[in-house]
C-alpha cells in the first residue's frame, strides 16, 4: 500500500533510468526497464492484430489504441469545449486539439539554431525537424510497387491522390 500510496498520490518517482544521461525516473524498477526498452533500446515486440498491418508497438494497449483508431476507425472522446462537437480516437489527440485550436497555445520551440518555429507538441517539432532541417524521409509509399519514400505522411498520401 505504501508503493501505490507514493506512486500515485504522491507522484513520487525514486527508481532512475539506468541509460546514460537520462534524467528520467518511474515509479517501479519494471516501469523504468520498459522505458529502457522501448525509448532507449527501440524494442517494439507486439505486432498489430489487424490482417495485413505491419505496425509493431511497445505493448498490447498501444496496439489495441492503433486499431481502434485507425482500422476501426472509433472516435469516442468528445471536444470538451463547448459548442465544439469534434471527436477523437484517443485522449491525446483531443488535448492537442484544445491545446491549439481552442487555447491557441503553442510552447515547443523547434531546437535547430536560428529556427524560429515553436509548436503544440514535441512529436510536431521533431517531425518539422526531421523534414525541414535534417532532410528526413521516411515514409514510405502505400502503393505497391512505389519505392518513393517522404518526410510526412500527408506528403505521400497526396503523392497516392496525384500520382496513383
């Protein structure tokens, strides 16, 4: 009762990661060994259910969030702003949308020298990172036989709509 009371009342994180400069800390020694697995190491053992999809995720409930979001397409988290009837597949996409759309907030300042871009989350600056300032491509076609390769997904999948 004591671990639960410090981990979730309390917020009390005393187990560090083993990798070398990293500052995080978790609750347990099993949740920093995920952490390690997963954000140091790139471990993605399960595979999604869904026939044909070649995803792999760090856990069963990571992958069951994927294929409810995109192959079964639910969307049962409502905007809680009111007057705004938008629905999401998952929590975060949904305080993304506030955070932006209804809140205007944008605090993620791109960290390449002399970039002036700041935006809602990490994931948007690295993915600007990755294309504008390091030239990234790494989404491939969806289309068989289509080797072409690009630095965001909505690139190809205007690439599909033109082309294909």
């Amino acid at each position: 009762m004591r671990k639960h009371v410090d981990a979730v009342h309390l917020g009390i994180k005393s187990v560090p990661c083993t990798h070398e400069g990293c500052g995080q800390s978790f609750t347990t020694k099993q949740m920093m060994r995920k952490h390690v697995d997963v954000v140091h190491l790139g471990i993605k053992d399960v595979m999604c259910s869904h026939n044909g999809c070649i995803h792999a995720f760090d856990s069963k409930h990571s992958m069951l969030k994927h294929v409810n979001a995109v192959h079964l397409k639910i969307k049962d988290v409502p905007c809680p702003h009111d007057g705004c009837s938008q629905m999401f597949a998952q929590k975060q996409h949904m305080q993304k949308h506030v955070k932006s759309l209804h809140l205007g907030i944008k605090d993620v300042p791109c960290t390449h020298e002399g970039c002036k871009q700041v935006f809602v989350t990490k994931s948007d600056m690295r993915a600007h990172a990755n294309a504008v300032h390091l030239s990234i491509k790494d989404v491939p076609c969806s289309h068989d036989g289509c080797s072409q390769m690009f630095n965001a997904k909505g690139n190809m999948q205007k690439h599909v709509r033109e082309v294909h």
